[in-house]
C-alpha cells in the first residue's frame, strides 16, 4: 500500500461538512448577545436529557466540574471514600479529591479496561458513598453488576461518561443507568465544543436543581448566594454548536464502529490484543486501544509512516505523585501494571476510511511480527 497521512484524530473533516450550520449557530449567539446561560444552553440540556433517556440534563463548563458538582450535590465530602478504578484520567479520582473525599483505588477488568468488578465489594468501608464507573475509550461498563453491589450495600452510582456519548448498554444510553452521570465536550471527545464544555445528566430533580444553583455562583437567584459559590456554567456559544452537532452524533458513532470492527478483524490472529466488550453492548470507540511489545519503538515507526498515536494513560493514577500521600505502592493493581507500558492508541475518528484503518493496521502488524525502522 503506497504511504499517507493518517492524523490521530481530524475535527476538519469532521468540521467542514457542517460548517455553515455552525457559523450561523455562532452568528446568532452573537448578535443576541447572551453568552453566559442563553437559550441555547437549555436547549442544549432539553435535547441531551432526552438523547441519553434521562429526565434532566445540566450544562457545565467541563466534565471534571460535572462530577465534582455531582459529588457535591449528593453530600459527599470529607471522611466519605469513593470507588475508582485506577486505570482511568486523573480526572474522576480528582473529582473526589476536590470535594474532600478520599478516592480509593481498585484494578481493571484484563480485557474490558472497566472498573474490576470483583474488587469492588473488598473495598467497601463504612465510609464508601459511592461507585464512579468509568465507561472508558467509550466501551460501556457491565452496569447491572455495579448496580447490584451498590444496591446492596446502599451506595451512589456516578457514572463517568465522559468518553462514552451515545455508548448502549443492553438497550440503554451511557449516562441512563446510574444515580447520575458526568460527561466531557472536550473538542476531540465523540461529541465535542468549540473548547471544554460538559454536562451532568440525572434522573433526579433535586439534583438537577442543586447542580443548576452550584454551577451558578451558588445563586438560586442575583446576588443571592445560598451555597458553595462555583462558576461552572456552560457557555451560549458551546451550547449553540454543541446544538448543532447532537444530530450528526449517532451517525458519527456508527462509522466508528465499522472501523473499529475493521480494525479488529484486520489484528485477529497477530499478537495485537484488541478491547473486548460485553455482548450486550455497542461501544462507541471514543479511542482505539491496543496493546502491543516495543510500544517505544513502534511508536517511532508508526510516526515515521505518518501515523498518529497516543498513549492513554501511561501513569496509572495510583502511582501518580499527587495520590502519593494514599499509600499505594508499585504492583497494588497489577493489570492496570502490566498494561501500562503496553497500551497504545490508534487513529480513530469519525470520517475515518477503511483505506486508512489498512494502512494503519498494515504498519503495525508489520511491526509487531518483527521490529522494523523506518
């Protein structure tokens, strides 16, 4: 196959075909002149609570805020622990850390990346409130065995969507299953702003109200300030293309998926390990994470082909300097470990070709089956 150039991610192509649509969104956000909490942004949350089947949704102005303001509204706060898994971005366990809660580690799933479902219920102390899943690279976790722990031991369930938007789980949206859920409209997320955005979806008014007062100054009304003074609103301008690109986002995912399924047939019988899913699910492939021996040196030739890459997460949060005062010592999580030097990240976005996912897969298998330079 001749060369080419194959970006890691491409928001032009993503961008171009609906260009004008979002230029008008924008132009008409500015010459109304409501920037901050404009129609737009409860537009937004109207469409978004019923894209995910949920009865409410509440712009933010980035998905860390959203599940800080989640934890917040829901009480929870310092001598609570929450569960995490330790595999994820430094992002969900933050979210604890800044409420005062303290987050507690447990390992992966070895071929899902989930949370270990299996550890779970060790780590539950009396001061557990809740559970923060994370349906990560957009592969949904197996939510009916989360909620069956939390159920019995009375805990909250956060769900950190943040990569997940669209994902199913036996018929139901990434985001639905749990008490509440965070997501990211980080520009290179499956469906992203202009800049950070996010939003917190939620069966539960209550919370949906708090979140609106927190994100708000802490201001049920002007100059009335009730509870803790946050500013994490969502911008007009965000909301008005983020309005813009809801439509589009299922078609977005489904391409994704056919080359991700490309992808996977292509590493089938190669030393390539590829994500599983549960049966059960339709991932929605926010990244495409494969693990691979050399990963230092593939890199280096992937690069030279014109091939983007990325490691997500090369530090476990565990082993982190920020969580060293926790305690967690090398070979705590020994999956997320061992995986840590091995997971790399492919191309993948939403108007890939079938041309690129060969060229891509060609270099790497022709790497992994023995280590070639450039």
């Amino acid at each position: 196959m001749s060369s080419m150039k194959v970006p890691f991610v491409d928001l032009q192509a993503q961008h171009q075909p609906i260009m004008n649509e979002v230029m008008q969104a924008i132009q008409n956000v500015m010459t109304k002149g409501n920037f901050i909490l404009g129609g737009e942004v409860a537009e937004l949350e109207a469409m978004f609570a019923e894209y995910c089947g949920t009865k409410y949704a509440v712009g933010v102005d980035n998905g860390l805020a959203g599940e800080i303001l989640l934890l917040e509204a829901y009480g929870i706060g310092p001598g609570d622990e929450v569960i995490v898994q330790a595999n994820t971005f430094v992002a969900t366990p933050a979210a604890v850390s800044f409420v005062g809660a303290k987050p507690v580690f447990v390992d992966c799933d070895p071929e899902t990346y989930a949370i270990a479902y299996d550890q779970i219920e060790a780590a539950i102390t009396p001061r557990t409130k809740a559970i923060m899943p994370v349906h990560l690279y957009g592969i949904p976790s197996d939510m009916d065995r989360i909620m069956a722990i939390a159920n019995r031991h009375n805990l909250l369930v956060i769900e950190d969507a943040c990569q997940a938007h669209g994902a199913f789980y036996k018929g139901k949206r990434a985001g639905s299953m749990g008490h509440a859920a965070a997501f990211s409209f980080y520009p290179a997320k499956n469906l992203g702003a202009a800049g950070d955005g996010g939003i917190i979806v939620t069966n539960d008014q209550a919370i949906a109200d708090k979140i609106k007062v927190l994100r708000n100054c802490g201001s049920p009304q002007k100059y009335l300030h009730t509870v803790s003074p946050h500013n994490h609103r969502l911008d007009t301008l965000h909301a008005a293309v983020l309005k813009v690109k809801l439509p589009h986002l299922d078609g977005w995912n489904a391409n994704r998926g056919l080359r991700a399924a490309e992808y996977n047939k292509l590493f089938e019988g190669t030393n390539i390990v590829t994500a599983k899913y549960l049966p059960e699910t339709t991932p929605v492939w926010h990244l495409y994470v494969v693990r691979v021996e050399n990963r230092k040196e593939m890199q280096a030739y992937l690069n030279e082909k014109g091939i983007g890459n990325a490691i997500h997460y090369p530090i476990p949060c565990h082993l982190q300097p920020y969580y060293e005062p926790l305690g967690y010592k090398k070979g705590a999580f020994p999956v997320t470990e061992a995986y840590m030097d091995k997971i790399l990240s492919l191309p993948m976005f939403e108007h890939m070709t079938t041309e690129q996912v060969e060229y891509v897969a060609e270099h790497v298998k022709k790497f992994a089956a023995e280590p070639v330079t450039a």
